[in-house]
C-alpha cells in the first residue's frame, strides 16, 4: 500500500506546521493517515474524508467519550 502520514501538533495552524512522511511519527498530537492505491481514492475524496472527520469533531461531545 502506498500510505503517507500527515501530523501536526495542537495549536498549529499554518500548513507549514504539518509533516508528510511514509511512516508513523511517534508522539504526534495529531496523524492521519491516508492510503493512496485505495480503490476509489482522490484529492476530492480525500478531502471529503477529512471534512467528514471534523464535521464529527465539531458536532460530537468534547472529549469523545
């Protein structure tokens, strides 16, 4: 599989903040991690998997229970 990990730590803004790596960074506040060979997968899709995650965070209790 061909996966990149995007991580951030809290409080950070600024795309320049974000690290892209092929592999998990140990001690991230924040990781996501998004499968590039998944069937069905595209920039558009991608980003629609990300506005479906914050739409929950947002709309979900704090903290997740």
């Amino acid at each position: 599989m061909a996966d990149r990990f995007y991580s951030v730590e809290f409080g950070a803004k600024a795309k320049t903040s974000v690290t892209e790596s092929a592999s998990t960074t140990a001690g991230s506040d924040v990781e996501l991690r998004i499968t590039y060979d998944a069937t069905n997968n595209s920039k558009t899709a991608a980003i629609n998997a990300i506005e479906a995650i914050y739409n929950a965070i947002v709309e979900d209790t704090w903290p997740p229970v």
